[in-house]
C-alpha cells in the first residue's frame, strides 16, 4: 500500500511514465543515479530531470561523492517518505474539498444541457440565454443530476478512505523517524559519555601522576632536612680541641711579670 502512494505521489509530481522510479528510490541508502538510469533505460539527463522535478517538491533527498579517479561528483539520491505522504494527504485534502463543494453545488442547483454540444450550464446562465444555445441554436434541456451525484458520492468516499490510509501510513512512518532520531540522539550521548569518561581518567591519570611527584619531592626534601640535622648532631657532640700553644705563652708571660 504504501508503494501504491509513493507511486501515486510521483504521478501527480512528474507523471505515470516516472512511477516505476519509486522501486528504486524506496531504499534506506542513498541511490546512485547512473543505476537508477541504467535501472529506467534513460539517459542520465532524463533522470536528473525527473529527479530534480520531484526535489522541487522536497520529496527525495541527494547526497554527493566526488569521484577519486575522475575528480567529478556524483549524486545519490532516496525517497523521503513521510515529506511524501504528507504532500499526498494534502493533495487528497484538495481534491475532497473541491469534490465536497461540487456535491453541494448539484444539490442545490439545477442544471441544463445541450444535446447537440454536450454543454452544460447553470440554471441562471440559461435563463439568461432563453434556454437557447449559443454554439448551435438547440434549446437546452434540464439534466438529472441524480446519476451524477451518485458518482461524485462514490468519489468521495473513495478519497476519504484513501485519505485515512495515508493518515495511518504517515502515523507509522512518523514513529520510524521519531524512532530513527532517538536511536541517533541516543548514540550522540554514548559519544559524549565515552569522550567525558575518556577526559576524566584522563585528569585522574594526571591527578594521580602529579601526586606522586609531589610525594616524591617531599620524600626527597624530608631526606634532606633529615641529612642536615644529623650532621648538626654530629658536629655537637664532637669535643673541642684544646689550643696549647696559646695557654703556655699566656702561663709564660704571667710569670716573667711576677
């Protein structure tokens, strides 16, 4: 079903002979265009044409890769299938409106027709024309709007009951993408969390690194403050040598004085 409104979508953008492009652009990846020629038998100039008319609408998506070998690009394009259904549910919501308001116009009104041209005209219009056709002279006749109500009835149950196949459609499609967005939300912050992580073992690392520097430089200063104060203790307890050379000269002149 939901092929059956891609395809549906791509009628009303470029027309019936484009619809089989749905097949190929109904993919999760991006599509090479020169396959998608191959794949119609149209040149690729053909196929860009009808793709840039349906990207007109927003309705397909492109990507582009430069060619290594050749150094030009090359795009690659997909559906999107929910921008999609959302133009065909608006185009649904059109052509019910209108088929809405041409129900109440036959209800309402009364209309005449020439045999002759097959023209038909409002009950107003052929009075103003004394009933009389313009084209031809033959005088209008009043036309049974009963077969024709029934039809437009029957059209516009049709569109309803397609309209709310799309709505169920663009429901379960809005789900993926809603689904599709948080899978990708949620992957953002397993990244974030792994770089965090990451950034935090890191200071821990550099944390625990500069500690051991710090403990080390005390470790050494501690040894060094130790050192010192055993050579102060050291050089206390050594005794003082006593100077004899200075005491006897002292002795010697106190005597020759006397």
């Amino acid at each position: 079903m939901l092929k059956k409104f891609l395809k549906e979508v791509i009628t009303i953008v470029v027309g019936k002979n484009a619809e089989e492009i749905v097949e190929l652009l109904y993919t999760k990846k991006h599509v090479n265009e020169f396959i998608i020629s191959k794949k119609l038998d149209l040149t690729i100039n053909q196929t860009r044409n009808i793709l840039y008319k349906i990207s007109d609408h927003g309705l397909v998506s492109s990507i582009r890769k430069k060619d290594k070998r050749k150094g030009w690009y090359t795009y690659f394009w997909k559906i999107e299938v929910l921008k999609s259904l959302e133009f065909l549910r608006n185009d649904l919501m059109k052509k019910i409106e209108q088929l809405e308001n041409q129900v109440r116009s036959r209800e309402t009104k009364r209309f005449y027709v020439c045999d002759t041209c097959h023209i038909e005209i409002t009950e107003e219009n052929a009075l103003s024309n004394n009933f009389t056709c313009n084209e031809c002279g033959s005088i209008f006749v009043f036309k049974d709007n009963t077969k024709v109500l029934k039809e437009m009835k029957r059209a516009l149950e049709k569109l309803k009951s397609d309209l709310e196949l799309v709505n169920s459609e663009i429901g379960t499609e809005s789900k993926k993408v809603e689904e599709g967005k948080m899978k990708v939300i949620k992957k953002e912050e397993k990244e974030k969390k792994k770089v965090r992580e990451t950034k935090r073992l890191e200071r821990k690392v550099a944390k625990d690194k500069l500690k051991k520097t710090d403990k080390k430089t005390k470790t050494s200063v501690k040894k060094s403050k130790t050192a010192v104060k055993k050579n102060k203790m050291k050089s206390k307890s050594k005794p003082a040598k006593k100077l004899k050379g200075k005491t006897s000269k002292g002795k010697s002149k106190t005597k020759g004085k006397k």
